[in-house]
C-alpha cells in the first residue's frame, strides 16, 4: 500500500509539473532534463571549427520551408545563422520571443534565425506544418523562416544535425541534441559554430556578446 501510494504522489507531481510548463506529461521512462536549476554556472560559449565536409552538409543538404518552398542553407550564406529546433508545447516555447528580438535587432546586420519544428522531444510538436506556421506568426509575431518538421536525432536524422550534434558545447559535449530550443551559432562564413544548450536563453548577455562578435568579423 505505501508502495502504491507513493507512486500516486509521484504521478501526480509530475502531472502538476507539466501543466505548470503547458505540456503534456512524459512518458513512461522518459528523462525529462531539468532546464531551471538555479545553481546552474554562467554559461560561457564556446566558438569552435568546422571542417570541410560539416561546411557541406549543413549548407549544401536540401531543406524545404513550412510553406513548401525548396531551400537550403546555402542560401543563407555570407549571414550569422542561430539554427534552432522549435516546438509548439514546450515550457521553452517562450523562447520564441526572444528568437525574434534577436531577429527585429540584428537581421540588417546579416543575421537570421533558422527553426527548424521537431516532435521528437516529448511530442511537443504534434502540429501540421500550416498549424506550426500559423502558431510561430500569430502568437510571437516571427519574421525569420521556419523550415519543414525535421528529426534531429536518430536514424532519421537530417544531415545538417549529423554534421552539428558532432560539435561540442562549452562543455566539449557533443552528441545527440538534448532538447526542444538548443542553438547553433553558424558563423557567417560558415566555419565556426557554437552549441548553446536549450537551458540558455536566446538573449543571454553571453550569447549576445557572442552574436554581436560574430558580426564584426
């Protein structure tokens, strides 16, 4: 019985938790990382290189936009990109917002956030691509473009993310993407790239200094 009973009360808390953060509970066995711990250390990013082959698979592999256009990042060359997976139901969502104020700040300075839509992490992404569209534009108003749902992670990864989940964060961690909102800092020649994990919000100083930096060079 206190067996059982404790497993209500942990089944309930995590309930409770995930309507706090307007998202559906996790599955069974299902790791839900912790994105609001405030012992977290100041994030300190991390520029690093990448080689010939990376440069290729993230600007030359084919992308097509929400709307249906075929694209890819090679027409983006010669600007700093912030590329970004996006979902609908997250507590992150809120980023949003501060993608596009970097976006109204910066895009005449040869800056762009590229979102990308993925449902793998918590299926917070159910939406179809009119839906997805329609919820960036209403709700946060964004400008930048939004490109088809893609997978980030897996057998169906898409090739621009097996050339970035190669790149280490400031932790020099690299691997799969952990979560809804991590970012890609592509320099505007294309070279670098720094990993900023979803817990690090789009305008934090360090990551704006790290922007601001980059299109300077």
């Amino acid at each position: 019985m206190r067996k059982l009973l404790g497993t209500s009360v942990f089944a309930l808390l995590v309930a409770a938790s995930a309507c706090k953060t307007d998202k559906p509970a996790p599955k069974s066995g299902e790791e839900v990382p912790a994105f609001e711990d405030p012992e977290q250390p100041v994030y300190v990013p991390v520029r690093r290189a990448l080689s010939a082959e990376q440069q290729a698979l993230i600007f030359d592999s084919p992308l097509r936009t929400l709307t249906g256009e075929d694209t890819s990042l090679a027409a983006f060359r010669g600007k700093t990109l912030m590329v970004v997976n996006v979902a609908s139901q997250c507590g992150l969502t809120p980023q949003y917002e501060q993608l596009q104020s970097l976006q109204a700040k910066y895009e005449t300075k040869g800056f762009s956030v590229v979102a990308f839509p993925c449902n793998q992490f918590g299926e917070q992404e159910p939406g179809t691509d009119a839906e997805i569209l329609a919820f960036g534009k209403d709700k946060y108003q964004i400008t930048f473009p939004l490109m088809e749902k893609i997978e980030t992670n897996g057998e169906g990864q898409h090739p621009i993310y097996q050339a970035l989940t190669a790149i280490g964060d400031d932790a020099d961690k690299a691997g799969d993407v952990a979560w809804n909102f991590e970012k890609f800092l592509v320099s505007a020649d294309g070279a670098f790239v720094t990993r900023i994990r979803p817990q690090v919000a789009p305008n934090d100083p360090a990551v704006v200094e790290l922007l601001t930096a980059e299109l300077a060079r």
